[in-house]
C-alpha cells in the first residue's frame, strides 16, 4: 500500500520559466518531482539565501476545489524612512 498523499504541498518554482526545483538542485517540469519543503517559512528561507530571486513559492492543496496559493520572493525589503520610523502613536 502506497502512502497517502500530502494534503499540502510547499514547492518552489522559477517565475520566468516554470520549472520547479528538486531535491538535488535541477529543475524539472513536473511538479509532483520538486522538493518539498513542507513549510513556506522554509521554502522562502531557502530562495533567499541562495538569491533565487526569480522565483516564487507554490503551495498546491490535494484537496477536490483548492487554488494553489502563490507567494513571490522579494530578496530584500526597502529600508525604512525616518518619516515611517516616527509614526505617532507607534510603541517604537
């Protein structure tokens, strides 16, 4: 008997070419081979510290009627103003 599978799966996939990565650090087409990472957290921890800017995070939902939720990696968050950094009322 086969093991069920994941309700959910967390994979990571190139934005440009749609290509999903595997465990071993290729690419492939076919998503049901891509690494998968369990946790979003993890998966976008990964892209960012290998700069796999143009990729994207991809949780697919073995459910009957779930959209697969998309999460786009942004390498790096603008630094703060000092005009956002003194907002008033802020506990900061």
């Amino acid at each position: 008997m086969s093991a069920p599978k994941p309700k959910r799966l967390v994979i990571v996939q190139d934005s440009d070419t749609k290509l999903f990565l595997r465990a071993d650090g290729r690419w492939t087409p076919d998503a049901a081979a891509a690494q998968d990472f369990h946790e979003s957290l993890s998966a976008v921890t990964f892209c960012l510290q290998r700069g796999l800017e143009r990729a994207h995070i991809l949780m697919k939902f073995n459910v009957p009627g779930a959209s697969d939720v998309v999460i786009p990696i942004s390498p790096r968050s603008p630094a703060p103003s000092e005009e956002t950094e003194n907002v008033p009322g802020s506990s900061l």
